[in-house]
C-alpha cells in the first residue's frame, strides 16, 4: 500500500466519522416535545368533566407554542392562542406548559364558517411558532370519556 493510498483512506474515515458525529449532534439538540393528556372525574358527579394535557420540551433548542389546535368532526380545525399578546409561549429545555378546560369550553365544539353548524372535537394538538404541529398522546381516548360523559352543565 502506498503512502499516497493510506492518505487517502485515512481522510474518507475521517470524513465519515465527522459526518456522523455532525449528525449525532444536530438531532441530539433539536427541540423535542413529549405531550400527556389525562381526563379527571368530578367528585360530586363521578363523570369526566376536564381534560388536562401537558407539554415538556425535551430537546435541547426552545421552542414557542402558540396555539392549542383541535381537530374535529369532517376534518374541521379550529384553535385556540396561547398568550396571545406575546406570540406564544417560549419552552426552554425542560421546561413545560400545561391547560384544562372542561367539557361544556369553547374549545370543545366548533363553528369554522361561524354559520350555527357546530362540529365535536375528535383529537388535540399544539403547534409551534414555525408551524408544526404535535399530537396529545392519548387526547383522541380522553376526548371520548368527557364527551361521553353525563357531567352537568354548571357543575364546576
């Protein structure tokens, strides 16, 4: 083997160690988001009557929620900002936003065209400052529980 040749081979090694570190790190700091939603029985009644959901950013970058976003019956979307004033929410690493609402809220139904046609959440997601959006692990299961339930209206 000539010099010239292990010269070579070393540098196509090299290169590709580097591009895979490179690559390790670009992934490893992105922001990341881990999302858990819960609903909650009343004691009084016994029904389900809220949703809970929390979002960690996990991942090493910030990042801005800015709105809370449900899917619901026929494909509509409709969404609700976060902090409206400030343009969203800034999650550092490890940092978390969470929000409830009940089953009678605003967010539960909507009326995308605003012509009186309701429609019924089906699921929940957040979305990003850039545009991404995230699902809410286990919000489609607990949307059924609440919607489902028969909670009275006024009952806190």
């Amino acid at each position: 083997m000539t010099t010239e040749l292990a010269i070579s081979i070393t540098a196509i090694i090299l290169a590709i160690l580097s591009f895979g570190l490179s690559l390790y790190v670009v992934l490893r700091d992105r922001s990341n988001l881990i999302t858990e939603s819960q609903a909650y029985q009343h004691q009084e009644s016994g029904e389900y009557y809220c949703l809970y959901f929390k979002v960690v950013n996990s991942g090493r970058r910030p990042i801005v929620l800015t709105m809370i976003e449900g899917v619901y019956e026929e494909n509509h979307t409709c969404g609700e900002f976060i902090d409206h004033e400030n343009k969203g929410i800034k999650l550092e690493e490890g940092e978390f936003y969470e929000h409830r609402f009940g089953k009678y809220d605003g967010i539960m139904v909507c009326d995308p065209l605003e012509q009186s046609e309701f429609f019924n959440i089906i699921d929940l997601r957040i979305v990003d400052s850039a545009g991404n959006k995230y699902g809410i692990k286990n919000a489609k299961e607990n949307i059924r529980k609440i919607t489902a339930s028969k909670h009275p209206i006024g009952m806190r």
